[in-house]
C-alpha cells in the first residue's frame, strides 16, 4: 500500500488526485496541505506551515504536489529532508526554482517533474519531435488555452513544446502574439488564450506553401492529468534519487 500525501488538496487538481487516490486500491490517501486545514475523502488537510509535522506523524512514500511555484519548491524540499519521494506537477517556475528543487532531490529522493501528465500530451510531445525533424522549413506557431483562473503563461506545456522545438531546430527567436506591419521571419509564434472553464488545449501548426500540419491535443476532464500522476506515483516509489520526466515514466524517448 502506497502511502500518499496530496498538496494543494482543496484545489481543482488536488481535489481530483485525492478522490482517484482514496479510490485506488494499491493507495492510501494519508493527509492533505492547503492554505486552510479542513479534510477530504477522510484524511486531515493541515495549513501549510504544518507539512513537516504532517510527513513526520503518516511517513507517506509519495508527496503529490500540483500548488504554485514558490509553495512547490518548499514542499519539495521538506519532503526530500523527510525522505518522501516526489510528484510534482506544478508548473510556472523559474530557472533558479528549477535549480532549487534539484538540489534538493539529488542524491536524497526520486522525483517525477513534469509539466504534463496527461499520457495523451506525452505522446503528443513524441510525435511533436518527429514532425520537427521531417518539418524544418515550416512555419511553426504555437496556439494553446486554457481556463480564466490559469495564472502562467505560456503554459508549462507549451514550454515544453518550445524546448523541443528548440532542441529539434535549434533555437529560434519567439514571437509572443502579433500586432503592426512586419513580415514573418524564422520565428515560432506563440499565443495564448484564457478563458472560461477551458481544461487545456495545445496546437502546433508547421505550415508550408499550399499545406498545413496540424498536431493538437485537447483535454476534457482533469482526471486525464489526475491519472498520470498516479501511473508516476507507483513508478516512482523505489527508483533512483534525482528528477525523472514522464517519458521514463511511460518508457518513451527524450522529450521532458
């Protein structure tokens, strides 16, 4: 039985990864941490300053944290000195905060970082580097969406979208949305939506004379997320301290 704790419990996310949790049968939900304490599902949802007490009195062997930027690496950091492994689908950090939670994890815990775990995205992600590789005179824009209470942007998604574009074609300058006269140049377009209840939509287009490619993923539920953080949360449990992706996850190729 796999002991869990979730943070960001009262949260969309946290509220879904809790319900699938405490439904597993291999799984035990064991606590909670959010802004204000309460419970869900049975277990006790503690304020955030009590995290520590918390990982000390359940001794879980996996934190699941899709919070915020700043709380995430906090979080990641007790539960490395706890010994607990990590499932951190947080997204929005910065390169320092990236640095910062390696540092914590290295040598101490396993941790699964990934800024989508959605099985469907990863695949995605898969077919994204291919069509990159045949597609490398093509314009290239990137469209994605997602609901009004989202607060980075572009997603951590489409960052990863980015990168890959990046490590596929090498770098190239990005053009966050378009105004005035100018003519199109090398450049990966980027725009964003946010609006209404809009669970996650991303779109790459690789458009050519006469032709357009379209890849895209669209999500209808958050449970899609939801279950792959628990397809890490069995498969990390045991592995080798230090950040994995969801690629090892799902025993894909390079994609992050």
């Amino acid at each position: 039985m796999i002991k869990v704790v979730v943070c960001g419990a009262h949260g969309r996310m946290g509220s879904t990864i809790g319900r699938l949790v405490n439904e597993a049968a291999d799984m035990e939900l064991v606590g909670g941490v959010d802004l204000k304490q309460g419970s869900f599902y049975g277990a006790p949802v503690v304020e955030t300053g009590e995290l520590a007490s918390l990982l000390s009195r359940t001794k879980p062997e996996v934190l699941i944290d899709f919070t915020a930027p700043a709380a995430a690496v906090a979080n990641v950091k007790l539960a490395a000195k706890n010994g607990t492994a990590l499932v951190v689908g947080t997204t929005g950090f910065s390169p320092e905060q990236r640095e910062e939670m390696a540092r914590a994890v290295e040598g101490k815990v396993p941790a699964v970082i990934s800024s989508n775990f959605s099985i469907g995205v990863n695949i995605f992600w898969q077919l994204l580097r291919e069509a990159a590789r045949l597609l490398p005179d093509y314009d290239i824009e990137v469209l994605e969406a997602h609901h009004r209470y989202k607060k980075d942007a572009p997603s951590g998604t489409a960052k990863t979208i980015l990168q890959i574009l990046d490590e596929e074609l090498g770098r190239r300058e990005k053009k966050y949305g378009r105004e005035g006269m100018a003519e199109r140049g090398k450049e990966i377009g980027v725009h964003v939506i946010r609006g209404g209840d809009i669970v996650g939509d991303h779109t790459v287009l690789f458009s050519g004379n006469f032709e357009t490619i379209e890849l895209s993923h669209r999500a209808y539920d958050r449970s899609v997320f939801a279950q792959g953080a628990l397809l890490a949360t069995r498969w990390v449990v045991g592995k080798r301290p230090g950040i994995h992706g969801m690629d090892e996850v799902l025993a894909l190729g390079k994609q992050r």
